[in-house]
C-alpha cells in the first residue's frame, strides 16, 4: 500500500522537476545577437599587376590565380594569365565601414624565375586607397597574402 503512494511521490516529484526547469530556462534565455553591418558606399575595384606569368599547379590542383573576400572566393582562374595582363575585379560588393581584408594566392611557372612581385591597388569610385606589394620566397612558386584596408566614412569621396 505504501509503495504506489511512493512512486506517484516520486513522479509528481520528477514532473515537478522538470517543469519547473523548463520554467527557469525560458526565464533566462537571451536574445538573439543583433548583427548590424554597416557598409561602406561607393564602387570598389581591385587591381592586380603581376611580374611573372600565373599558371596552376597540376600536382596540388591550385588555381592561377584566386582572391578571397569574407571568405568566398570572387575571382578564380585555373587557364594561365600572363604577366602582361592586368587582372581587374569592378564591383566589389559588401565592403564595410572599418577593416576589411582581401586574400589573393597565384602561382609562379618556375621557383627559379627570381623574386616574383604582385602589385595589389584598391580603389573607390576609381580613386586608390589601398596598394601593396606582396612578393614570393625564395625557392617556392606561391605568392600570396592579405591586403588589409581600412574605410573610415560612410560616403565616397569625389575630387
């Protein structure tokens, strides 16, 4: 007689439990994170002149030539680009106000064609505000590296 009196006991007890949890984590529960991102007005272009010949790697399936912004991929190419090419991307979207970072990776034909150079330059409504060289090491046939550039206003400069 005296054990099912205990087990309702304890149900009720476990019942009780677990509601009044349930309670206790809808009370303390956050808000969801606003993100708000502010971006930055203007046309952003990026440019890039190369000392040497882009091709891509057979061994290790690399591109010629890839640049990565907020981490997606906005330009890629696996054909051979020539030194004599310029590489134009127009129309850069979601740059925002504040830092920002792009990422570019290419391939040299030859380690032993001596220093490769790449000239990055960042424009805005066709005006530069970023340029940076980034160069190879000895030995190895990738260039690459972040250009980092930083959009202190909201609208774009005209002169």
């Amino acid at each position: 007689m005296m054990r099912p009196i205990v087990a309702a006991l304890i149900t009720i007890g476990l019942l009780g439990g677990i509601f009044n949890y349930i309670e206790f984590a809808k009370r303390v529960r956050r808000p969801p994170v606003e993100i708000n991102i502010d971006y930055a007005q203007g046309e952003y272009s990026i440019e890039i002149d190369k000392s040497f010949d882009c091709v891509s790697d057979p061994i290790f399936e690399t591109e010629s030539l890839k640049v990565i912004f907020k981490g997606q991929s906005i330009f890629s190419q696996t054909a051979p680009i020539s030194k004599d090419t310029p590489v134009v991307l127009e129309n850069l979207e979601g740059v925002e106000v504040g830092e920002n970072e792009i990422f570019i990776t290419c391939n040299m034909s030859k380690p032993t064609d001596g220093l490769g150079a790449m000239r990055v330059t960042i424009k805005r409504n066709d005006i530069t505000i970023t340029e940076a060289i980034l160069t190879s090491v000895p030995g190895l046939t990738e260039v690459s590296g972040p250009i980092v550039f930083t959009i202190t206003d909201h609208s774009p400069h005209e002169h």
